[in-house]
C-alpha cells in the first residue's frame, strides 16, 4: 500500500538544511543534534526538500527547530506520513 502524506508548512532553520537534506554532521554541536531529532521524534520520516532557487532565506525571530532563536529560515512545504494502522508504527 503506497504510504499517503500530509503536507505543513514549517519554518526551517538554514543551518539545519544540510543535515536534513544531506544528512550532514559537519559544524552541528550536541544541542544541535538533540533539537533536530526531537523534530524528528515528532515528525517521524518527514521528509522536508531543497528550497527552490527562487525561494530566499529571510530573519525570524523564530522557528519550527529550535524555537524562538532567531536567525535566517526558508518556509518550507514538508511531507509527514500518515500512520493509519499501528503496524505502521512498529
């Protein structure tokens, strides 16, 4: 059965993209790595794409990672799959 998503609007940190999108460790501290896997935690197999080229990071004074740091983000149309059985969630 193919898996349905649903999709939310989120506002992701720049610095974050790398690691999401790449999987890239590199310049990320240990708070880093625990505020993006909580994310993870409660979006489990989110899948969250590149910024189009003509989509430009702006300053906010918060966003959906990490809270209320400010810092540049891009708004960002994510996937989250829908769990419809908890077989799915085993």
């Amino acid at each position: 059965m193919p898996t349905k998503y649903e999709e939310y609007n989120f506002t992701i940190p720049t610095w974050s993209l790398c690691y999401f999108i790449n999987g890239d460790l590199d310049n990320l501290d240990e708070r880093d790595l625990a505020v993006l896997k909580q994310f993870e935690g409660e979006y489990p197999n989110i899948i969250i794409p590149c910024p189009n080229e003509d989509q430009e990071a702006y300053f906010c004074s918060h966003n959906d990672i990490d809270g209320n740091l400010g810092g540049n983000v891009y708004d960002l149309d994510c996937l989250v799959p829908i769990v419809t059985s908890m077989a799915e969630v085993l």
